[in-house]
C-alpha cells in the first residue's frame, strides 16, 4: 500500500478518490470486452436473488437452485459451474436486469467504506483489468 493511500485512509478521503479512478477507469474499460468476473469467480446468491430470477425465469425456486446452484465450503448459495451459465457469446448476461446483487455490486469500487475493502480491492485486482487500472490510477497520483 503506498504512503499515500494510508494518509488518505487516516483522513477518510479515500472514497472520493477511489470513486473518481472507479469512473476513470471504466470510461477506459468496457465490461463486455471482458467478463472475467463472469467467467472466473461468480457471485453468492441471496434468497431475493433466488427468488427475484427463478420468478423472472418462470422456474420454481427449487428448480432453479437445483438445475444451476451449489452450496460452497462456506454453505453460500454459488453457480455450479463456471463460467456462469448465464453470459453469453457475446459476452452479455442474459439475465442483466434482475442479476444477483453480487454482481451489481462488483468490483465495490463505487461504495463508500473503501479503507475497509482495500485488501479485497487488492484482490480483485488480479482479476478484474479495472480494479488494476484502478489502483494504477491512485499510484500515479500519489
Ligand atoms: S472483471 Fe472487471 S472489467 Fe472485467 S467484466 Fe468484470 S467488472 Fe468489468
Ligand atoms: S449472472 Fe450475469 S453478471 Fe452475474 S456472473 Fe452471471 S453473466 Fe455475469
């Protein structure tokens, strides 16, 4: 972690900083170029997930769970395989708009409270070419 990212986590400015270089970095970054969160890691699923998609896809709750769901080590509700069964050729997920919370979510670069993620958003990085860009971005203005 460079000196200047532990100052800003002290003074609790790192939020609009890493906002910034999070809208830098995807004005730079077309996700449909990528999708290797979609292809690598995968989301948890929530029961409003489970609930919201199987509705959506016309499925019972428990079809859905047992034709594309597993528990991980950690009993979370995860896809059974990877990559997602529901990105497409193209790259596009074919179930964008009621997608798992998770996957809005990620890479959590626009939340607020990033002094309490900046291992995760390490990590990330290693995956996800923005989170990478991100923090090169906060590099060269340090
Ligand atoms: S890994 Fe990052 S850049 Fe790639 S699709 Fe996911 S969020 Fe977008
Ligand atoms: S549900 Fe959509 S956004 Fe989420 S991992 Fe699958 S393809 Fe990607």
């Amino acid at each position: 972690m460079t000196k200047k990212l532990l100052t800003l986590k002290k003074t609790k400015s790192l939020d609009r900083v890493v906002h910034s270089a999070h809208n830098e970095a995807f004005n730079e970054i077309d996700c449909l170029g990528c999708a290797n969160c979609c292809k690598t890691t995968g989301p948890l699923l929530t029961p409003p997930d489970v609930q919201r998609i199987s509705s959506k896809l016309k499925m019972t709750e428990k079809n859905f769970v047992q034709e594309y769901l597993r528990r991980d080590e950690d009993d979370d509700l995860v896809f059974k395989s990877m990559p997602c069964p529901f990105l497409e050729e193209d790259n596009a997920c074919s179930i964008y708009a009621f997608r798992p919370r998770a996957c809005r979510a990620f890479p959590h670069t626009d939340a607020p409270g990033q002094a309490s993620i900046l291992n995760l958003t390490r990590k990330n990085a290693k995956i996800c070419p923005a989170v990478s860009r991100i923090l090169q971005i906060l590099s060269e203005h340090s």
